[in-house]
C-alpha cells in the first residue's frame, strides 16, 4: 500500500500546472454551478439552441461507488433547450456529442425530444470532490 501511494505521489508531482488546471475542470473540487451553467449555455449557442431552463439539484449520497469515501458528489442536471424547427435529430445528436467533448465529465441520463417539435430537454450528471 505504501509503495503504491509513493507511485501516486511521484506522478503527480511530475504533473505540470496545465495538466492540474486541467484535472481540476474534469473532477472540480466544488459544485461550480454558475460555471455549470456557463458551459451549459455555451454548448447551446455553439449548436444553433437556445438555453429555455435549466434545473441543477445535488443528488443525496445514497449510493457507494468509487466515492465510498465520500469525496465524489454529484449533481443532477435538466437542461431545457429550443432549437431550430428544422434539423431534430442531427441537433440533439450534435448537442450531445459537444457535451461529450467538454472537459467536466458528464453522464448523460435521459433525452426527451418529439419529431418536428424544436424542444428538447436533456437530463445529465456531473460530479465534484466534497470537502471533508
């Protein structure tokens, strides 16, 4: 166990200060949700949408994952969107594979969009590291 922490603790002192920065936006050690909700409208605007509503709720600690310890919290996210009437599918599929590349790790929950209506609503998790 010992030797092992000892890896941990070189490799991570041979990150660089870009590589923590960029840890950081990946696992953010707290909730950010006024950055949330920055990313959140950015993707929008970068696929032709409109940010109608979004609801951000930290999910209680019910389940153990990884995060047996405690560390990991997470929030639940529903993103409300409106896009052009035209395009449906291929603005859904777009919208999400942009929340597939930005860097904060998010899990895509549930889709619910109807065929030629331009409204779509998105539900996601995303995590953090609690204080202790």
């Amino acid at each position: 166990y010992v030797s092992e922490m000892q890896a941990l603790i070189a490799n991570y002192q041979q990150l660089g200060q870009n590589d923590i920065a960029k840890l950081e936006q990946i696992l953010p050690h707290q909730k950010d949700i006024p950055g949330l909700f920055v990313q959140l409208e950015a993707i929008a605007q970068e696929n032709g949408m409109q940010l109608a509503g979004i609801s951000i709720n930290e999910v209680p600690d019910v389940t153990h994952t990884a995060a047996d310890s405690g560390l990991i919290g997470r929030l639940n996210i529903t993103v409300n969107l409106v896009g052009k009437t035209t395009g449906g599918y291929r603005i859904v599929k777009d919208y999400l594979a942009s929340v597939e590349r930005n860097l904060r790790l998010f899990d895509v929950n549930a889709v619910y969009f109807t065929p030629g209506s331009p409204n779509f609503t998105i539900s996601l998790f995303t995590y953090y590291f609690q204080k202790q």
